[in-house]
C-alpha cells in the first residue's frame, strides 16, 4: 500500500468518530429551537479532538514516510510544483484568515462583546492552529528543492 494511501486512511479513520458523534447529536436537537442545539463542552472537544489528530498524523506520517522513502524512485517522490504551490498558497490564506479572526475576537473581547470565558479558549485554539500551519508553510518553503539540490552538486 502507498504511504499516501495509509495517511489518508489514518485521517479518515480519525475523523469519521468526530463525524458520527455530531451526525448523531445535531438531528436529535433540532425539533426543539428554544433549547440549545449542542452542549456547551462541544465546540471545546471538537477543536481539542481535531488539534489531537493533525498532531497524530503528523507525527505517524512522518514514520510512514520514513518507512517507505526506499521504496520509492526519485521520480515518483518529487512533488509537482503546481501542487506545492497550491498547497502553499491554501495554507497562507487559512493563516491570514485566522489571524484576522483571532484580532477580530481579541478586540470585541475587550469591547466586551464576547464573554471571555468563551473567548479565551476559542482564541487559544486558533493560536495554536496558526502556529501550527505558519510553522510548516515556514519549513516547506524554506526546505530545498530538487532543482536546488542538483544545481549545487
């Protein structure tokens, strides 16, 4: 089985019990418009669950990978640069777009207008998140290509 493959298969397999866990809860609540349609601890567990499993794959795939590096030709590693570039590109944008949702939250929170019992974890999470992907846009862009390597040989 190709690596691509298994990592794929282990984010699935991750997700699908987050998935089913609100498939189940959203249909049961929503007869009932005055009650509040998830529980409170909800979006906390979602975010905690789906930060646990980015940093689970990240580190699995990295062994995956690792495993199956000598398997693979040279051709079939190198990635396509249009890819790359896209992936990069979807990247920045979620960083920029958090960002600007974590200023937005920072500043009404200081308005007053969020409860900051709510903001103030909800703010950490996307703090986290935005570490998380600027940190690997940093090192893929930093990371040499291989017309890099073959030009300094």
């Amino acid at each position: 089985m190709q690596p691509k493959k298994k990592i794929l298969g282990l984010i699935f397999g991750l997700m699908l019990p987050y998935v089913a866990l609100v498939l189940y809860l959203v249909p049961r609540n929503q007869g009932h418009p005055q009650e509040q349609i998830l529980p409170t601890w909800f979006p906390y567990f979602g975010m905690a669950y789906l930060l646990g499993a980015i940093l689970l794959v990240s580190a699995i795939s990295r062994r995956i990978a690792r495993g199956a590096q000598g398997k693979l030709t040279h051709d079939a590693a190198r990635p396509r640069p249009v890819v790359r570039l896209a992936v990069r590109a979807w990247a920045g944008y979620l960083v920029l777009v958090w960002c600007g949702l974590f200023f937005y939250g920072a500043v009404e929170t200081v308005k007053g207008n969020f409860e900051w019992q709510r903001a103030l974890p909800a703010g950490a999470f996307l703090l986290i998140f935005i570490v998380l992907f600027s940190r690997w846009l940093y090192t893929d862009i930093k990371k040499p290509t291989v017309a890099d390597k073959q030009g300094n040989s």
